[in-house]
C-alpha cells in the first residue's frame, strides 16, 4: 500500500530511490524466494547493511513498498545493499527503475497459466526488463534452455552461468510433459546427455548446435544428500570446494549455486558465501520445518514443475512418514487447478508403503484425494479434513514425520495455525 500510493505521487519514484543502492534482482518461475533468502543470507555474513522484500511482495508497488520503507523523509536509503525478489511477470517494469547491479534468472517452467499466458511471453517480460539495464551482470541458469536463451538476444550484460554438471548424478528422469521439448531456435526436438529437473538438464539442438553454455559455477558431485541437508563439490572459476547446504532436496543445489553466482557477481568473497550456505535456513513454507508430530516439514508448491520436485524428494525418504496434500483454488494460487494432473503423483506409487496416512486439506481437498486415487495411492489411507484446525489436531496425535504440500493460500492459513501452535516466527520478523 505505501509503495501504490507514493506510485500516485510520483511514479517513478523507485528509480530515484534505488540510484545509490546496489542490488541484487531474482526472477524466474520456481526457487526465487529460497534463492534470495540465500543470498541475503550471504549478505548478512558479509556485514553488508541491506534491505530485502521478505514478505514476497514482489510487484511494483512491492518492491516500491520496500524502498519507501527504507528511505528517510527526505528520501535518503537507510541501507546500501538490497535484495529484491521480482515477479518474472513485472521484470520488464520492474527492473528498468531498480537498475539492478545483478539479476538472476533462476529457471522457467509452466506456472500458473491464468496469470501469465504462455511461457515465452514470460521469457520475454524479462529479456525486455534485462535491455532496460544493460550494464547489470547476469546469472543464468545454464541447465535451464529457456533460461539460457537470454543470450542468444544480442544483449551486452555481461553473464555468469551456473548450473548441475551431469556428474553430479542427480536423478535423471526426464519429464513426461516437458516445458521446453523442442529448440527454442529452430523447433527441432532436444537431445539430453542428462536430465537433472522436468526440462533442466544437459541439453542440445542437433540441428542448429544451440546447446547447454558451460556454466562458471557448477555441482560436479553429490557427496551426501539427507533429509536435513546436501554436502557437494563445486566448481568455481578459482577451482573446486566442498558446499555444505543447510537444507535438503536436490532442487534447492540449484538455488544454493545461483546465490554464490549472484554473491560473485555483487563482488561477495565466495568462502562467505558458502559459509552462509551451511547455516541457511529458510523459512515460510520453503522446507520450513515445525516441532509439530515427529517433526513436520512444508513445502509449498505452486505449479506441476515445482511440485514434481517436491514430489521426486519426497519418494526418496527412505522411512516411514504421513503425506499432507492441500490444495485451495483462490487468486494467488491460480483458480484453475488442473495442474495437479500434470505433476507427477504417480511418483509416489512405488513407495507408498512408506506413507502410513495421506491427509488432503483445503478448498479443493475432494479434487486432490481424487488425483491421489489416480495416481495409484490406497484410498482407505486417505483422510479428507478441510479446516486447518482440524487438521493440525490430527497431525498433532501424530508420532512420524509429517510432510505438507500446500499451495499459497493454503500455507497462509495452515501455517497461522501451525505456527500459533509451536511458536514459531512470522514471516515480517
Ligand atoms: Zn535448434
């Protein structure tokens, strides 16, 4: 609200705000928030004064917010250093006043497709807010071809690239409805030497040679990945080093690896980064864990790439633990909820041994214990509990770990419950 109403006064006041502050930009579809919290992370381990939109207010009147918040009532910055999350829609408003020293693309997917309309028209709201300020560094994932297109624009922005080296042996599934299947050049189908993600991977077109650029910083090997957290080599341009990051699943190596791209290119000591990195924690609903049951973990997902990646985590738990899947169809989680049948549920069949119970929540709990059936899932194990309430008593009387998958609004509301429940912080704190 204050950044819509200083907007009315003055609309480009966020331009005049942000001349003196270097700031780190992150767009892309999946990973931004995780990303920025890591690099803020870095930040802070730097001693670096910064300011961050931690809230997720990642529009124009949001990042505007931020700034004014920030600022004296002359309109002096308080701090020197930001980082701003900004929706991969608004990139190309956004970033024309923030004049960012460094953007971070961190991958495209299919998203929630009310909202956005095809996925090129979103590739392209952020190579026109990249040509607004030519001078800032990019840090592009490598693995991801739409991503990596950027460069084939004729834009002058220096780039970094980063990425998962096949190596590496993160699980290669290739993705039954891949994003991006054929050349964004020439629309002959890629080959892959591996896939890391959905479309993530070593790709090539083998009609017109647009492949996979070899990225600056990469996951060369996984030398341990648990429940609680990943340790990995990494590749840097000054050699390898061990990474411990402080939190699990393969899709976060991705963000853990652009925020010491990013902290490079806002010229970050890399062993302060990584330093940060083994005592990251993220909070609201990404991993974000609670002393609820035998300890309970929230993922929160938002589209069918995201959620077969949680999904692709989930079925490597190699113990017994209880599945919450809840699903509401309000504005900010996309009204059209037929995504949920593109993301891979089935992925859960072969080990479903392992879920003792299944629970569905929220607005559209029927639809969501309907795909669980699809997918294969024992519907005699399937408890349908709308209300939050009800459904963190149940879990509460639970002695396993508990792993929740909500969309946005539904995290909202289960984790105020949640939270008020186990005392946990807010997210403004
Ligand atoms: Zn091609």
């Amino acid at each position: 609200m204050p950044g819509r109403i200083a907007m009315k006064i003055c609309p480009n006041l966020l331009s005049l705000l942000s001349q003196n502050v270097k700031t780190v930009a992150v767009t892309g579809t999946n990973g931004k928030t995780t990303c920025s919290r890591m690099i803020e992370e870095a930040f802070s381990e730097a001693g670096l004064s910064y300011f961050a939109n931690r809230s997720g207010a990642n529009l124009m009147s949001g990042v505007t917010t931020e700034f004014v918040m920030n600022c004296t009532l002359s309109g002096k910055m308080k701090k020197k250093y930001a980082v701003i999350e900004c929706d991969e829609a608004a990139a190309r408003t956004v970033f024309g006043q923030l004049k960012p020293q460094v953007i971070v693309v961190t991958n495209l997917f299919r998203d929630q497709l009310d909202r956005y309309g095809e996925i090129t028209h979103t590739l392209s709201n952020i190579r026109e807010g990249i040509r607004s300020v030519p001078e800032a560094r990019l840090c592009l994932n490598a693995d991801c071809s739409l991503t990596a297109s950027l460069s084939e624009d004729g834009l002058p922005n220096p780039i970094l690239w980063y990425g998962i080296d096949g190596t590496a042996g993160l699980k290669a599934v290739p993705s039954r409805l891949s994003d991006a299947s054929h050349c964004i050049r020439c629309k002959a189908e890629y080959e892959y030497d591996y896939h890391t993600y959905a479309h993530l991977g070593g790709f090539r077109c083998p009609k017109c040679g647009y492949h996979r650029p070899q990225p600056d910083f990469a996951v060369t090997e996984i030398l341990l990945m648990d429940d609680r957290h990943s340790e990995v080599v990494l590749r840097t341009p000054s050699g390898e080093t061990p990474l411990t990051i402080n939190l699990p699943a393969g899709y976060n190596l991705y963000n853990a690896v652009a925020s010491v791209c990013a902290a490079e290119a806002i010229g970050i000591e890399q062993r302060i980064c990584i330093e940060a990195l083994g005592r990251f924690s993220c909070g609201f609903g990404r991993m974000e864990s609670f002393p609820l049951a035998g300890g309970t973990r929230m993922i929160l997902v938002k589209n069918p790439a995201g959620c077969s990646q949680a999904l692709e985590y989930l079925s490597g738990i190699d113990k017994e633990y209880i599945l919450v899947v809840c699903l509401n169809d309000r504005g900010a989680d996309g009204t059209d909820i037929s995504w949920i049948w593109d993301a891979d549920f089935e992925l859960l069949g072969p080990m479903s041994e392992r879920i003792r119970k299944f629970y569905v929540s929220g607005d559209r709990a029927d639809d969501m214990r309907l795909r669980l059936k699809y997918a294969g899932l024992p519907d005699e194990k399937i408890t349908v509990e709308y209300s939050p309430e009800k459904l963190t008593d149940a879990l509460a009387q639970e002695t396993l770990p508990v792993y929740i998958m909500p969309t946005y609004t539904a995290m909202l509301d289960l984790r105020t419950v949640i939270v008020h429940r186990c005392g946990g912080a807010e997210f403004w704190e």
